[in-house]
C-alpha cells in the first residue's frame, strides 16, 4: 500500500475526482499492456510468468501504485475537461 500525501499530486486546477480518474485509468492502460505482451510471448514464457497459479502477475508492484509513481515522475499528467 502506498502512503503519499495528496498535495503532492494535486494542484490548483485538478480535483481529487480527476485524480483518482486519471490514476485509475492509467492503471487500466497499464494492465493492458501487461496483458497485450502475454498474448505475444512463447507457451513456455507464458508459464513462467504465470506461474503454478496460470494467472497472470503485474510483477511487485500493483497497477494503481505503478500509476501514481508515473504521476509523480511526470511520465503522465491529467487534463481536466474545460467547463463553460
């Protein structure tokens, strides 16, 4: 679980709402990605990457904490819609 204090990702034109959108979809991205790679890797890569499980694993660190590390490094950033 990750702790960050949120006025590290928040500024003056983004809202918590847009936060937690912007880093949840992020995460979606991130896993079809994941997913995408497993569809073009060889049976025997697939195994090791799955396991005894046969699920497939997103590595240590989950999505949503990928997500708001890319956030925090700049390597995304979320537009809000402009409102009239």
């Amino acid at each position: 679980m990750i702790n960050i204090d949120l006025s590290e990702l928040l500024t003056e034109d983004l809202s918590r709402y847009a936060l937690v959108i912007g880093v949840a979809k992020r995460a979606v991205e991130i896993i079809d990605e994941e997913n995408e790679e497993f569809r073009h890797m060889s049976e025997n890569d697939r195994k090791m990457k799955t396991g005894d499980s046969g699920k497939l694993t997103y590595g240590t660190e989950k999505p949503v904490s990928v997500a708001v590390e890319e956030l925090r490094n700049g390597e995304f950033r979320i537009v809000q819609p402009q409102t009239k």
